[in-house]
C-alpha cells in the first residue's frame, strides 16, 4: 500500500483549510497513494471555540472532503469536528473514498498537561477498522496513542496499517515522547502505524498561544517491529511511503506478542 502523509498547518477558517486539503489530495494521487491521511483538526485548529464551526457528516465541509477523494480516487482520512447529543463536539475522523464512508469518535480525550479537552469535546466508544484495497486499515486520533490496548484490539479486529492523526502539544520533551509511542505502538500492534501530525505553526508564521495542542511536524511511519520506516521535519509537507504487508506476517511471526498475550 502507498500512503501519503499530508502535514499541514490548519488555520481557524475551514474554508481554507479546504484548500489545503485539495492541494494535499492532489499531491497523493500524483504519487500514486491510494491513501491520503491528513492530521487531526484539519477542519480547523484547536485554540477557537469549536462549537460554532462543527457540522455533521452530511454537512459541506466533509461532503467537498468526499468529493476531492472521490475525484482523486484515493481514501481520505481527514480530522473535523461534529456536534455531539450534549452540547459539547465530537474530535472525528472522516474516512472516505472509493469503497469507504465512515468515521471515528476520538476515544481517549486530551486532559493532561493543563488542557482539558472533555471541556467542549465529548468522547467516542467504538474503534474503527476499515478495508482499503484489501488491507485492514485502523484509526486513531492523537492522544490515543498512549493508549497500547487500543492499537492491539485494532489488530484484533483485522488491521494490518493503523493510521494516527494527531495535533500534538509542544514542549519540553514532547517530540521525544511522540516518537517513542508511535514507534512503540508498532511494536504492541506488530502493524504499520502511519502517524500524520499538525506541521508546528510557527513554520507557517504563526505563533502559538495558549496551551492548545496546534502541532510540532514530524509525522512518522513507524515499521511493525518499531522501526522509523520514513519521517518529515517540522514544515508543511506531503510524505509518500509504502508499506509492505509481507512485514506485518513476518514481524506476527517472529514476535507474535499479539498471540502470546495473556492480559
């Protein structure tokens, strides 16, 4: 499967974050991609009010989102924000494309390190597995990447390449930190964990304010057995990798912790 890391830097407006879809879709299906993955809040940053710009499923902004993949013919994975039953918003990933409709609810929500995200967002419940050209593909969004029974309860129901889109929060040792999970969720999950960040804002002239998580770059795929398979700096930019499914039966083979769980 060849994949495309579309990192970029949302601003508040999500009809220019549009934009930077379109021109980060039209890059992926040059390079032959059949999936383009695109960081979480792509639909807008964190650090406005999200209630006022979040839209359901059917609303304009996913259905140009679906019309660019379908156009492109490759599956989009892209971050957005929906209204939830309780006044608060869902963090959703839309996954769509030929073949493919769904979505997920952010499970695990970013209360920690001084941000509260179950202030205005409110959790998802059910992991997401969808089949892309025969390939178990499974989601994730940011902060669930510290959460290891998750990526493996992926791997349960059937993913072989488990994407994480992310807007990480900067600071002291933070880069570290989001390598280390991301290459260790590779190793529990013995998948390809394709992992799309927020480029940091600064590198689009921004500077951040607040503690709202807006992004420090480095998206990163990580091997089935936790090796860094391809990498990008900190800057706005599209990365083209391919992920061999041989890996993932050889990596199960030789450390089948998947198999030989006992809890």
């Amino acid at each position: 499967m060849r994949v495309a890391l579309c990192q970029i830097v949302s601003t508040p407006d999500p009809a220019a974050n549009l934009e930077l879809v379109a021109d980060g879709v039209r890059r992926a299906a040059e390079a032959g991609a059949e999936l383009a993955v695109f960081p979480e809040a792509t639909m807008a940053c964190f650090g406005i009010p999200l209630g006022p710009i979040a839209e359901p499923l059917d609303g304009p902004w996913a259905t140009e989102v679906r019309r660019l993949a379908a156009d492109a013919g490759l599956v989009v994975v892209a971050g957005m924000f929906t209204p939830a039953d309780d006044g608060r918003v869902a963090n959703t990933l839309l996954v769509t494309g030929p073949g493919v409709d769904a979505h997920y609810d952010k499970i695990h929500l970013y209360d920690a390190f001084g941000f509260a995200e179950s202030r205005t967002v409110a959790p998802g419940a059910e992991p997401l597995v969808v089949d892309i050209g025969g390939t178990g593909v499974g989601v994730t969004t940011c902060y669930d990447v510290r959460f290891p029974g998750l990526y493996a309860a992926l791997a349960d129901r059937g993913a072989s390449v488990i994407v994480t889109a992310a807007s990480w929060g900067a600071g002291e040792g933070k880069r570290e930190q989001w390598e280390l999970l991301v290459r260790a969720r590779a190793l529990d999950s013995t998948s390809w964990v394709v992992a799309c960040g927020q480029g940091d804002p600064r590198t689009a002239g921004v500077e951040p304010s607040g503690k709202a998580p807006t992004g420090i770059g480095f998206s990163t795929v990580a091997t089935p057995v936790g090796t860094v398979h391809a990498q990008l700096g900190d800057a706005p930019d599209v990365l083209v990798a391919e992920l061999d499914p041989a890996a993932v039966e050889q990596a199960r083979a030789s450390i089948p912790v998947l198999a030989n769980r006992r809890f």
